[in-house]
C-alpha cells in the first residue's frame, strides 16, 4: 500500500479551521437532532429504540455472538503470527510513553469506571438464585445444577462476570485499536476509522463511505460518553449522600456533571502527555489504596483462593461460554439482557476506546501491543471483581443471620445498583471513619474515572473530525467536551438517558459489521507488508 493523497479536506481558514468542514457540521446536527428528538417525547423515542435492540436481542443474538468469538480469535492469531514483530509506526519507532503510563491510560479509557460501578452489583446479580426479574438469575449455574447458594455458586457468579468483563470483550477494543494504529502510524493513512477500510475500498474511504463511518463512530463516542456520564452522576450523589447527607436528587446530578466536564474539558486541552496521563495514573494509585481496603480488610485469604479457582474456572470455560447461545424463553431474556448487552456496548464503545487505545500505542511492536493490551487490562480487572464481587459474596455465604440475610443481594435486586458499592463498604468494617473514608475515596474514583472517559472521548471526538489530526485544535476540544456535558445534563433533565443508552446500543450493529470488514483489510494489509517476510532465505544445504 502506497501512502494516500493529500485528500483530507480540513479546513485552512475560518471558524471551522482545522477540522473537516462537512463532518464537522454533519457531527454537530447529528446530535442536535437526536437530543432533540429524544426530549420532545421521550417514552416514544424509547418505544423505538427499545423496539430496534428488542429485535436485534431477539433475531440477532446468534450474530453478536458469533462477531465476539471471530474477533477474539482472529486476535489471538495475529498475536501467534509472523505478524507480531511487526511495528505500529517506522521501523526504528519507539514508545511514546512508559509501561505504567500506558496501561493506566488503557485501563481508564476501558473498563475502569464500568468495574466500579458493577464490581460489586453484577457478582452479587448472578449470585442470586431468586429469579426476580422474569429470568434466572445465572442460567449456566442452573444448567449445571448449581442452584443453591454455596461457594460453587460463587465461583458460577465469577466466571459469568470475567466472561463479560474479559477477553471477548476486550478483543474488541483491540481490533479497533490495532487497525487504526497501524494504518494510522505505520501506513501513514489519517487516524481515523474509515482508514482501516483503505485495503478494501482505496480512495473511497475519502469520499461519503469514510464520512459514514467516521460519524458512526461520533454518534457511539458521544452519546456513550453522555449517557455514562449521566447515570454515573446518580452513583456519585449517592456517594455524597453516604458521606454529606446531600441530596441526591437531580439537583446535585446536574452540578456533578457540570464540574465532571469543566475538569475533562480542561484535561483534553492539556493532552494526552499531561492532563490525560497524569489523571489516569493518580486513579491507578487511587484504586490500589480501595482494592487494598477490600483485599486486607475483607477474608485475605478466602478472596485469594477465591480468585485463583474462579480465574481457572474462567479459563477452562471461557470458549463453551463463548458459543453457548440460548434456547429457552427464559435464558434468551437473560442472555439478551446480559450478555448481548454487553457485546453490544463493547462494540458501541469500540471505535472511541481503539482510537485512544491507538493515540497512545505508537511505536509499540503488534505482538506487545496485542499481549498488551488484550491480558494486562483483563487481569487487573479479574482482580478487581474478585475482591469487590468476592467480598460482598463471602458477606452473604456467612451472614449471621444464615446464607443471603447479609444485605447485599436485596440492594442489588432492589436495581440499586449506586449503592451496591457502598453496602459492602460498609458491612466489611465496624470502623465508621475507615467506613467513611473508604467510601470518599470510592465516591472520588468515581469521578476521576469518568474525567479519563471524557477527556478521552473529546480527544478522540475532535482526532475523528479532524481527519486524524492527533493534536486537534484546542477550541473543539473545548467545545466538544463541554458539549457532552451539555447532552448528558439535557437528557438527564429531561429523562432521555435511558433511551439514549439504548440507542447506543443499537448502533452496534452497524458498527459490527464494518468491524468484520476492517477485520479483513488488516489482515490483507498484513500479509503484503514486506517486514512480516524474513529478508534472509534460508541457506540451502550444500551438495558434496
């Protein structure tokens, strides 16, 4: 592949310098419309987008699932492959930042805000055995007879959450993250989705094609961002209610989101080196100080045995599970709720995730980054959900007043999931000011990860419409973040969030599908790049 013309179109003068003019405008009245299509009549925006992701649930299960395994496994061999040695940027490129600084950024931008807000309430969900939403609580427990609540139950619960939380998951992100990185770095294409299409449609990516794409993957980035930013602030002002008794009403949402974007926006203006690197790296530091907590002053040695066997048992299974598809009416409820929610919002997350995941990969080799990248986050965040999801489950094996008395299960099905977190802080010390600080620092956490999530979704909002321009002009990043605020206040207000979150995941469908095609082209690029060939045939043996 040749480098590509000079056909970004950006902007040279006026007030959209330096972005695409047409994608910019596009972008803007893209979410313009959707906003105010949602807030004129909420219950029936939700009517539609719920019936569009009831019907991908229901026909399209089989097809999620099956996107899932291809890309899991089509990373695990481009992993094993000759491939591997091959690096993303020049020959002679290095690393733009150190190990501990890019896993922290990769774990912010990926599932750092997710774990903390379900580390707690999805173990515990699947834990359960009361059927209380119209479904088994954990159908692949029940297939194996586990149906009590005992530890083999527990270790059920672990290896449901991992499935969900690793590596189908994050083979996702990593596709995404590879493909742009390599053709952006290496082939020297735009950074941007539509380059990853360049093997397949050449310079169409170009033209109306690539704009599509690009806007799909606006459309995922903000709109993800706003609404998880909206329902996070409900955990947040729950936080504060444990600690203040503040209010937790929609007041105290809105100033949270107000203050969460203003920091975001000013951290995407500094850029990845400072305000993004530095945030992400004090959240490590933070998490370590609560998983502390949970490991040290929960049962140390019970949580440790735990997550070994757990882990294993997740590993031993985690390809049935990954082609286990649903038969009953029951379990294709609880699968679509559940799992294909899941690959759903994985793959909506995807375009925003893999382009911040590729902004701070350059350099690095296809093998360290794909070991990188696919194990180490998933590691660390196995952990995590042991410990938290662990404790409140070894809470309830041995509550005093007998198995499941112990508080946390009725939170959970209570669909409070805010204050899951907050239960188990609470019942694992008699101390109220460890109690209290503990749930400070969870409650800060809370927020520091969703600023990375921001920052990093404007950062990547403005790299998209710049045409991959991986330092994007200062002002758009200002108003791009301060504008995700605005939606996720707005349709907070208005009580569209939920259905904006269901619409997000039904553009994974979409998505899905350029990801096989994008899937495609970087193994056909692969295949004709001249380092993936050794440059010194073997020497034929001698003939006496």
């Amino acid at each position: 592949m040749n480098e590509s013309p000079n056909k970004n179109l950006v902007a040279t003068e006026g007030i959209m310098k330096g972005l695409h003019t047409g994608m910019g405008i596009a972008a803007k009245a893209m979410v313009v419309c959707f906003v105010v299509f949602t807030i004129l009549n909420v219950e029936f925006a939700n009517s539609i987008y719920s019936a569009i992701r009831g019907w991908i649930e229901a026909t399209l299960s089989w097809y999620y699932i099956l996107v899932a395994i291809v890309i899991f496994l089509v990373c695990i061999y481009l992993m094993c492959s000759k491939y591997g040695s091959i690096r993303l940027g020049d020959d002679n490129s290095k690393p733009e930042f150190s190990n501990f600084s890019w896993f922290a950024m990769l774990f912010s931008a990926g599932v750092g805000i997710g774990i903390l807000f379900f580390g707690v309430a999805e173990p515990v969900f699947y834990f359960d055995n009361s059927g209380g939403f119209g479904y088994p609580n954990n159908p692949h427990a029940d297939a194996a007879g586990v149906t009590e609540l005992d530890q083999q139950r527990a270790v059920f619960a672990m290896r449901t959450t991992y499935f969900h939380w690793g590596f189908h998951g994050w083979a996702i992100y990593v596709l995404i993250g590879l493909c742009l990185a390599y053709f952006g770095f290496r082939k020297k294409l735009p950074l941007t989705l539509r380059s990853a299409l360049y093997p397949i449609i050449g310079d169409k990516i170009y033209g109306p094609i690539g704009h599509a794409v690009d806007l799909l993957a606006v459309f995922g980035t903000v709109f993800g961002v706003a609404t998880s930013l909206g329902l996070g602030v409900n955990q947040m002002a729950t936080g504060l209610n444990v600690l203040f008794g503040v209010d937790p009403g929609l007041g105290t949402q809105i100033i949270l989101i107000v203050v969460i974007s203003i920091v975001a926006t000013f951290s995407a203006v500094s850029g990845v080196g400072n305000g993004i690197r530095i945030i992400s790296e004090w959240n490590i530091w933070l998490s370590v100080v609560l998983l502390a907590f949970f490991l040290f002053w929960g049962p140390t040695q019970w949580l440790m045995g735990f997550f070994v066997t757990s882990l294993g048992d997740y590993l031993w299974n985690v390809l049935p599970m990954g082609f286990w598809t649903a038969g009953t009416e029951e379990n294709i409820d609880w699968q679509g709720g559940w799992t294909i929610f899941y690959w759903g919002w994985w793959i909506s997350w995807a375009p925003f995730v893999g382009m911040f995941i590729a902004r701070i990969s350059r350099g690095r080799t296809i093998r360290e980054f794909m070991v990188g990248v696919l194990f180490v986050p998933t590691t660390i965040a196995f952990f995590w959900l042991c410990m938290f999801g662990g404790n409140a489950i070894y809470m309830e094996l041995y509550a005093e007043g007998g198995v499941g008395t112990a508080g946390i299960i009725d939170i959970v099905m209570s669909w409070n999931l805010p204050g899951a977190l907050y239960g188990a802080i609470g019942n694992l010390t008699t101390i109220s000011a460890l109690n209290w600080a503990m749930s400070a620092l969870a409650t800060l956490l809370l927020a520091t990860w969703f600023i990375t999530s921001s920052d990093s979704g404007t950062l990547v909002i403005t790299t998209m419409l710049s045409m991959g321009d991986d330092n994007p002009p200062q002002r758009f990043r200002i108003v791009w973040g301060l504008g995700e605020g605005f939606v996720a206040a707005v349709l907070l207000m208005a009580g569209g969030l939920g259905a904006l979150q269901t619409a997000s995941i039904a553009a994974a469908l979409p998505i899905s599908v350029i990801m096989i095609f994008m899937a495609w082209g970087l193994v056909k690029s692969l295949s004709e790049d001249p380092s993936a060939v050794s440059s010194t045939p073997m020497a034929e043996p001698e003939t006496s």
